[in-house]
C-alpha cells in the first residue's frame, strides 16, 4: 500500500514539473513574433525529426494534427487516455507523452496549423511510372491449412535446421509442417507467437505479443519450448508490452547466452537486454521508447565484444548501434527518419560484396492517423561507405511495403529482393507481392504476382523447403488490422483459407 501512494506522489510531481517546465517554455521563447514554420520546428521536433508539410496532403494533415494536439497538450475534446485500462494510462502518463497543460496557446497553434494547411499539397507528387511483368519464377499455390475461419496468419518462419516451417496465428496456435504442407507438430500457447528463436537443436524461444492491436498492456511473454513436442513450456519473460523479436547472445560476455527483446509497445514499450546468472534473468535498458521491430547481435567493431543493431518504428524511427563497452553500451543513430516513413523491416548484408554490411530497408507501415499512400514508402538500400556511414543508393516505390527479403533467388550471382506489402495500393494489388530481380548495376526487374490479390500478406520468410537448392518463398496472409480496403477487398481476403502462399522456385531443374 505504501508503495502504491510513493509511486502516486511521483506521478503528481512530475506532471506539474512537467507543467513548470511548459510554462517557463512559452515565457523563454517568444512565440508571438514566430512564423508558423518556425512554430512547427520549434514544438514539432521535440519527440521525433520535424515533419514537412510536403510529406502529408492537406487532407491527412488533419488527423494528424489533431492527434498532435494532444501531444502538446491542448484541449481537443478527445481523452488520449480514454478505454485505457489503469496499467496503461499509468505507464502513459509517466511517459510524459501528453502533457496535463497546454505547451503553447491556442492562438499559436492555429498559426502552425496553418502553415501546415498553407504549404501541404493537395495531392501527391505522381511517382514514376514503374514497369511491371509477371512472375516466371515462382510456382504460385496455396497449401491446404486447416486453421479455422480466415486468415490470421502472425508468423511464418523457415527452419534451416529441421528444414521444416513453422506457421503461427491471431488464435495463439504453432504448426510445424512438414515438406508438403502436412502438419508435424500443432501446440496451442497462451498469446499470438510471432517469433522464434533457437537455443539448440532441442530447445526454442518463442515471443509472444499479447495483444496484436495497439495497446500498452503488458501480456506479452517469451516460453522456452521443447522442439519435440512443442509443449513442454516454461516461461522465461512475462509482462513485457506487445514484444515481437528476441534474440539470444552473450552481451556480457560471461559465456552465458543472454537475452535481447525488442518490446515494440505502443506509446510505451522498450528494447531491453536480460542476462543470464544462475538461472534468473536481470533486465538492462537499451532504450526506453517504444517502436523497436528487429535487432541484429553482431561484433559491429571487431573488438571481441557483441554490439547491437536495432531497427525503430514508430514515432523516431531508424537505425542504431550500440556499441559494448564492457556490459554498457553505447547509442550511435545510423539512420534517423521522420514518423511517416513507416520502418518495417530490415535485411543487413553484403550487398554490394565490397566486405561490409549494408542495410536493405522496408518502409511501408501506414497503421496510424494517415490512410493514404506514400509516395516515399518502397524499399532503400543503404550502403555502408565505410565506419559505418550509410549513403541511400537506391529506392524502389512501393505501396505499403512491409518485409523484404534479400537472396539470390535466379542463382545468377547477385542479390534479389522479395517484398510483402500488408497495406497494399487498392489499384495495384497484385503489387502486394514483388519480386525485384536484379539485372546488375542498381536495376531492378519489377514482377507481381496475381495470386498476390488474394491475401492480405503480413508475414514472409525464405528456405529452400523442397531441397533442391534454390530458395523458395513463404508469406502468410492477416486478413484484419487497420486501413480503408472496400468490402469487396477485404470479403476476398476473407471468404477462402488461404493463409499460406507457397512461391515455389523453379530455377533449378529437378
Ligand atoms: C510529446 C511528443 C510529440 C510531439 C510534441 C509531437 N509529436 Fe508527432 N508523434 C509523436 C508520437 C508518439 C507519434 C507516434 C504516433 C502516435 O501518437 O501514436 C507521432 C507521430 C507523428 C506523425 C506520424 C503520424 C502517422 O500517421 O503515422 C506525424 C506526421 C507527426 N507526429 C507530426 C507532428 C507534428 C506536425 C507535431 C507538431 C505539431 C508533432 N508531431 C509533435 C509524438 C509527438
Ligand atoms: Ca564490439
Ligand atoms: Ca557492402
Ligand atoms: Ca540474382
Ligand atoms: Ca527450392
């Protein structure tokens, strides 16, 4: 009891030093005098880069700063908190995310409101016309997966060892199926399973988010799990906010293998390291925001000490390193990108074979306040020119693009992209699936799919399930979630059971 009432006189303090310190804001700046594009980079770059009225049209600049309003504390009529459960509206109000009192007036705020209204376009940019021809590559099929009701399909994931598939969905059920689509292995587990990880050949990691929709509420959970059966559980983390990826490593460098989850969130979330010391796990803080999608464990400076890559997506999106300095570690941004870019995912290697590690990046996430799409969503690739520093070298638009994978999937010596969208252009669905064959020289052969129309792809993974030594494709269809698709669409997405789309490659002759 006295706990609770400590953690309520902190909460109350720090809303009115949160207040104190807007106050003292409005009297140090003298907002009177200041342009609406000044207003804008003065208060709109204080939780993430500054957004260009250029990057909206006028009509989702709307919404949009409707919900920033909030962020500034103004009054909208609309509770931020509101269906909340008090777990969340807590750990919110200590974020400091929306501030209990005005940051700036409201005569002031009309002012950037205006600017932003003034300058945005009403419409986009057309983007270049992009050719596009059919697949002659892939075997397009549907396996026949007895899931129940419609595709909800949150992971698909190839197992290099077993040379099997794992496929999980929205009704907290695993499958493991065998080279042709039967199933090995089914086992039911208490949330959505979105990633595995493996300990060993016994063993396995597997995250589970808790709750797929946008919450902070901390029922998400990482089981370790025999491989066998895939039943016998033990739970290693509880409690943590909507996690998506974990990945095992020694980051102490104790010998012991370590724990290091990406804890997306919402408006709260984190990406924290757990190390291992006789049998319990402590939590170390990487960084605590929300928005982490995928990590990569890697010695990034050669000094025998595991360092981390960590893709962000949500609100300050990007790229960072950080760097092992005996246990501690250090943030460097390699990239930084506004909060309408839409980070999905990422690939990180050799592109260019020139021995160092480039970033191909997937940026398409259109599941907040702005339904429309984006002329700058596509895939980027950023290569590493040298410590490090990464230069964008090329951009391939593409609607909602949300997973990329990066092999050489015609076997003719380069690397080729494989792209899922889950917020596809309702124009060009057979775009929600591409297949970028590289001709050489940055120039990329974009092919659809028409079997791509039928699925609403989430997930994707690659391995070669039929064992002939080509790679072969696998997405999963999640036939709900956010975004204006018509009845027509979406009744399509839902009336078959088609949560499987098997690509199977043919360039090997068997
Ligand atoms: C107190 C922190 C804060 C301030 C100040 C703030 N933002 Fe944001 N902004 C966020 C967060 C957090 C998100 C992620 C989306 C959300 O709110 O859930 C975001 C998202 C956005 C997005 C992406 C929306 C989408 O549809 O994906 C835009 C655009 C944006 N902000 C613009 C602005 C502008 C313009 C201002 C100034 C008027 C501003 N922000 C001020 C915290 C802030
Ligand atoms: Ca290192
Ligand atoms: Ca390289
Ligand atoms: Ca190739
Ligand atoms: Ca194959």
């Amino acid at each position: 009891m006295g706990l609770r009432y400590l953690f309520y006189a902190i909460l109350i303090c720090s809303n009115v030093w949160l207040a104190c310190q807007s106050s003292s804001g409005i009297k140090t700046i003298d907002t009177a005098e200041m342009s609406g594009e000044d207003l804008a980079r003065q208060f709109c770059s204080r939780c993430h880069l500054f957004t260009d009225p250029s990057l909206l049209t006028k009509k989702y600049w709307k919404p949009v700063l409707d919900r920033m309003a909030l962020h500034l504390g103004l009054e909208t009529g609309v509770d931020p908190l509101k269906g909340k459960i008090l777990e969340e509206a807590f750990m919110i109000r200590q974020a400091g995310l929306f501030p209990p009192e005005p940051v700036l007036a409201d005569s002031i705020w009309e002012r950037l409101v205006d600017y932003y209204m003034s300058e945005a376009p009403d419409s986009f940019p057309q983007v270049p016309f992009q050719e596009t021809q059919s697949n002659e590559l892939f075997e397009e099929s549907f396996p026949p997966l007895d899931l129940g009701g419609f595709p909800v399909v949150t992971m698909v994931q190839f197992d290099t060892q077993r040379n099997q598939l794992y496929v999980a969905d929205l009704n907290n059920q695993l499958l493991r199926l065998n080279r042709d689509f039967s199933i090995d292995q089914i086992s039911a587990f208490l949330a959505p399973v979105v990633h595995l990880s493996m300990v060993d050949s016994l063993r396995l990691l597997a995250t589970q988010i808790g709750f797929m929709d946008n919450v902070d509420q901390k029922a998400g959970l990482v089981e370790m799990t025999d491989q066998a059966s895939l039943s016998q559980r033990a739970r290693i983390l509880i409690e943590l906010i909507r996690p998506v990826f974990t990945e095992i490593g020694d980051l102490d460098g104790d010998r012991n293998p370590d724990l290091l989850v990406s804890s997306f969130g919402n408006l709260v979330g984190d990406l924290s390291w757990y190390s291992y010391n006789q049998g319990n796990y402590s939590r170390h803080i990487l960084r605590d925001k929300p928005g982490t999608l995928q990590t990569r464990i890697l010695d990034a400076n050669g000094d025998g000490a595991m360092d981390v890559l960590a893709l962000f997506g949500q609100a300050e999106e990007g790229v960072s390193l950080y760097t092992n300095m005996n246990g501690e570690f250090q943030e460097r941004k390699l990239l930084q990108f506004h909060p309408l870019y839409g980070c999905s995912d990422f690939e990180v290697l050799d592109f260019d074979g020139d021995q160092d590690l480039d970033i191909i990046l997937a940026n398409g996430d259109n599941g907040d306040y702005s339904f429309v799409v984006k002329p700058y969503h596509g895939v980027r690739i950023f290569e590493n020119v040298g410590g490090l520093n990464f230069e964008e070298k090329f951009f391939i638009p593409i609607a909602g693009a949300t997973g990329v994978e990066c092999a050489d999937f015609d076997l003719d010596g380069d690397l080729d992209l494989v792209v899922n969208c889950f917020y596809p252009d309702v124009h060009h669905l057979e775009e929600s699936i591409l297949y970028l064959e590289n001709l050489h020289n940055m120039k990329f052969l974009r092919r659809k799919f028409n079997v791509a129309t039928q699925g609403r792809w989430l997930v994707s993974d690659i391995g070669d399930l039929d064992e002939d030594g080509d790679l072969d494709i696998f997405l999963g269809s999640f036939a709900l979630g956010p975004g204006e698709f018509s009845d027509s669409i979406t009744s399509v997405w839902r009336s078959q059971e088609k949560h499987l789309l098997y690509l199977e490659n043919k360039i090997v002759d068997r």
